[in-house]
C-alpha cells in the first residue's frame, strides 16, 4: 500500500506543535525568573512608596482570613 500524497492537514499540525513548543519555553521561563521578577517589583515599590505596600499587603490578607 503506497503512501498517501494527501498533506492537507500536516501544515495544521506544524504549527499547532510550534505553538506548544513555544508555550512550554515561555512557562519554564516564567517558573525559572517569575520569583525574580516578583522581588524586583517588590523593591521597587517598597522605594517608591516608603514600604506601604508591605503594610497594605498585610492588612489586606489579615481582612481576607478574617471574612472566611
């Protein structure tokens, strides 16, 4: 039984195999540098606002846990 020449769907399939290649690169990148960036958004705005970002942080966790 000779192979089919019918390639229809095998440009679909590149690229949906593309796009997950591409989607599991930016996830391990978010995982790895993720808690970076968190900390360096962190001290930015513990700088610009004087560590009440900190505060409002814990107060708005303590009123969360407190409600439920």
């Amino acid at each position: 039984m000779p192979f089919s020449t019918d390639e229809q769907g095998q440009g679909l399939v590149e690229y949906a195999l593309i796009l997950l290649l591409v989607a599991v690169v930016v996830i391990v990148i978010l995982a790895l540098l993720g808690p970076a960036i968190g900390d360096m958004f962190t001290h930015l705005l513990e700088s610009l606002g004087g560590g009440a970002y900190k505060e409002n942080l814990g107060n708005n966790l303590s009123a969360r846990t407190a409600s439920k």
